[in-house]
C-alpha cells in the first residue's frame, strides 16, 4: 500500500512510502503498522488531529482502505 505522509510525519517517513500491510485494512491498522515499524513517530501517528484522506475524502479509523488506493497522513500544522 502507498502512503504520503505531510508535515511532521514527512520528516520522519519521507514523502511517500509503500508499506506491507493486508488489504483490505483500517486506517487504525495502518497507523499501527506504521506505529511498528517506526515508534519514535507513535506519538504523532496516534494522534487524532492526524488527518487521514484519500482522493480529498477524510477518513476516520474505522474507515477501510482497498489496495491500489493511496493513503494520505497529514500531521498538524502549527506556526503563525
């Protein structure tokens, strides 16, 4: 599955990522493989502010992603 990561999360993981995961699956269950592989970014994956989207549609946790989507992780955003 391919994900793009925004933001904070841009810093740890890149730009864009494939990563091994059964699909279909949560978004919660990619968060948590993402959680695995890279627990310095746990507190920032987990996050509710996190925003999941693919094609412009927020998703929630609960919301299941097929293969051959993309998956879109943007982490907030603060500054002024």
């Amino acid at each position: 599955m391919k994900v793009r990561f925004y933001g904070k999360l841009a810093d740890v993981f890149g730009s864009e990522r494939e990563i091994a995961i059964p699909a279909p699956s949560t978004v919660a269950e990619v968060r948590q493989r993402l959680t695995m592989d890279h627990p310095e970014a746990a507190g920032t994956l987990q996050n509710k502010r996190v925003r999941a989207y693919i094609a412009d549609a927020i998703l929630h946790d609960s919301d299941v992603v097929q293969e051959g989507e993309v998956l879109e992780l943007l982490a907030p955003v603060s500054g002024g």
